[in-house]
C-alpha cells in the first residue's frame, strides 16, 4: 500500500509539473511592469514581439514626445508664475521663431499618429525639426525638464526621446527594440500570454497601474502562483500622475501592503521588482538621495526615517581628484538606500511568516531579466506544487 501511495504521489507530483502556473504583473503606474512583460514575451517567445507591436510603440513614442513638450512649456509658465525668482530660468522668452515652431507642434496636439490626413504627413520632418529647437535651442525648456519629479509628473527616458526627435519624426523611421522598452504605453484592461519552458507552463497577465485601473484587477485574482510586483527605485523623488501632491513610492507602498496583506494572496509566492535600478543610480550620482522621500518632513512620510549615508556635492566636489574613493562611497551610499528601500517595502507584511523575494532590476536590460526570471521560476515552481498537491505529502509521513 505504501508503495501505491508513493507511486500515486510521484504521478499527481508529474501532472503538478504541468500544471498552469499564473503568473500577476501588479504595482503601481508606470512602474515598469510593461517593459518587464515585453522582455518576458522576448525571452519565451523566439520571434519577440509581433510587427504590430513595434508600430503601436511608434505611435505612441511620437505622442509621447508631442505631449511632453507640450507639458514642459505649460510647466515653465507655471512655476514662473508660482515664483518668478526662484523659476527665473524656467522662463520661456517667445521670439517670433519661437512662436512658429510652437505653431507646429500644436497643429499636432491631438494627433495619435496612427490614421494621419495626408497634410498632416508632409510635415512631420518639420515637426520633428520644431521639436529638436525647442528641445535644444530654448534654455526655458531644459530648465523645466529639471523640475519634473518632485515638482510634477513626467514620464521617464523622455530625454532619450527628444534627443532623436529629428529622426523619430522622420517618415521612414522604424524603432529599435530598445525604443520599444524605453517607450511609456499606458496599460488599459489586462494584457496576457501563455509561455512553456520545459515541462512547465506560465499563464502571464500584465494589468494597467493607474489608479482608475486598479477595480479591474479582482477579476483575475483566483488561484494566482505568484505575484510578480514591479516597483520603480527612481519613484522616491517622483509624483504620481493622477495625483502630482502624492509621492509616487508612498503610493507603491501602499499598494504592496494591500496587496501583500490581502486575504486574496496568503497562499500566493510574493516576488518582489526593485525596478529601473539604473535610473535610480543616475539620480544619485546628481546627489539626489532618498532621506526627502523618507522623512516626515520632506513627503510627509510617517514611517522610519532614513539617516544612512548620501552622496551630496559636497562629496563629489571632495572626492573629484580621487576616482576610486568616489567611486566606493557612492557604491556605500547606493548600498544603504537600496537596503532601506527593500526593508521598507518587506515590513509592510503583517505576517512576519510571508516570504518576500526581491530582486533588483533593470527591465531594459534582456539578459538580467532572463537570469533572475530563471531564479524566480524555481520559486514559482516549488509554490504551485505545495499549493496544488496540498496535504498529499503530509499524508505520506
């Protein structure tokens, strides 16, 4: 009999193997959840993304990029407004070359670039040509790109967008694959896939972040394996979208306790995304450090505060004749708030019992995320045979 009961185990134990493992892509608004989906769908599937893909991508870049400049000159006027001293150089002196090449670019306000008038083609190298002036030429614009963050929400990697304006706007230009996972298309509904490695199937979905997207996710929260929550390292000095008085890593952790403690997951592996790793070290080689974000004084943040060490420019400025000392503080500093971040995220688990995986990524770049995919799949696996095979094992001792 004994033997029957191992040999049962061994074929419910082969079929578990088989079984659909669902996969939940959850967090906050452009948290990189998207990308991360994108290079998921690379990694399984030989031919990456579909044709269509790369042309949605297109147009979206090429709104991105209208509406963004679009933003930055409303932005100037009105920080100028709020403080004309403080904002001096936020200021945009409207010359009559000026005025024109905004001409331009209104007339394309509300395209989508996907069904253009015939007009409308002939001057989108001209569009892309009013886009690299005031890109370039107008101090008023880049005074204002460095205000985004704190100061109001703007959509990452767009500097990488303008400074190619010229040949995205051109009539013949196709994106790169690196352009596809740089570009923000703003998840609505639920995306999904079904991917197989060996004997083992994934059932992926990718849901919308914002906020107004969110009530949808319920419906597909049964029998999830494991959630892959996406949170973005460059949000700490970041505003929402929907809401620019709201710091957009005090809105993620709020959404991880929710989700974490939700009655929905307690069987559920939670593998947790430090996410856009790169950008958050570009910010702090600025010397922009995470002690605003988490300081009652600073956000308004009510949790532990942060005291470890940071990279400020007096550091810079006293480490500039020594590279290798620069070099190791800034990897201190780098360390600290990484750590913080990550102990932040981990106690707002009520069940001190729940694991937490984390992983710090980059999701644009294909072989990091292929490598730590692998790591999480041994979770995902070991999860979805206790869960399903339940108290099989238990009755074999």
């Amino acid at each position: 009999q004994a033997n029957d009961e191992i040999d049962s185990y061994m074929l419910q134990h082969k079929q578990t193997a088989k079984t659909v493992k669902k996969l939940l892509l959850l967090g906050s608004g452009s948290s990189g959840k998207s990308t991360l989906f994108k290079q998921l769908k690379c990694i399984f599937k030989p031919w990456g993304l579909e044709p269509p893909e790369f042309d949605d991508s297109l147009h979206s870049m090429r709104t991105n990029v209208v509406q963004g400049v679009i933003k930055l000159l409303q932005k100037s006027e009105d920080l100028y407004k709020e403080d004309s001293e403080k904002y001096a150089k936020c200021k945009v002196e409207l010359t009559e070359d000026l005025v024109q090449h905004i001409q331009i670019l209104l007339l394309f306000r509300h395209e989508s670039f996907e069904h253009m008038d015939d007009s409308k083609w002939g001057q989108l190298t001209q569009l892309g040509e009013s886009i690299d002036y005031l890109w370039r030429r107008v101090p008023g614009i880049q005074a204002t790109f460095n205000q985004r963050g704190t100061r109001f929400a703007f959509h990452e990697n767009m500097d990488y967008f303008f400074d190619k304006a010229t040949i995205l706007f051109g009539e013949d230009f196709q994106p790169s694959m690196d352009d596809v996972l740089r570009c923000k298309v703003i998840t609505t509904g639920m995306v999904e896939m079904m991917a197989e490695h060996e004997d083992h199937v994934f059932h992926i979905f990718d849901v919308g972040g914002q906020r107004n997207e969110r009530k949808k996710w319920i419906h597909c929260f049964d029998h999830v394996t494991a959630v892959l929550y996406v949170a973005a390292l460059s949000h700490f000095d970041a505003v929402c979208h929907e809401d620019e008085k709201q710091n957009a890593m005090h809105e993620s952790i709020q959404l991880f306790a929710e989700i974490c403690n939700s009655k929905w997951f307690r069987r559920t592996a939670m593998i947790l995304f430090l996410n856009k790793e790169d950008l958050f070290r570009e910010k702090l080689r600025d010397c922009v450090n995470i002690d605003y974000c988490f300081s009652p004084h600073g956000c308004g943040w009510r949790g532990e505060s942060y005291s470890g060490p940071c990279y400020t420019a007096t550091d810079k400025d006293k480490y500039r004749s020594n590279v290798i000392d620069n070099k190791k503080y800034l990897e201190q500093c780098y360390q600290s708030q990484i750590d913080f971040i990550r102990k932040v995220y981990h106690n707002q688990k009520q069940d001190q019992r729940q694991k937490v995986y984390t992983h710090i990524t980059n999701a644009t770049d294909r072989d990091q995320i292929e490598k730590v995919f692998w790591d999480c799949q041994n979770i995902i696996i070991r999860k979805n045979v206790s869960m399903v095979t339940g108290g099989v094992t238990a009755g074999l001792h």
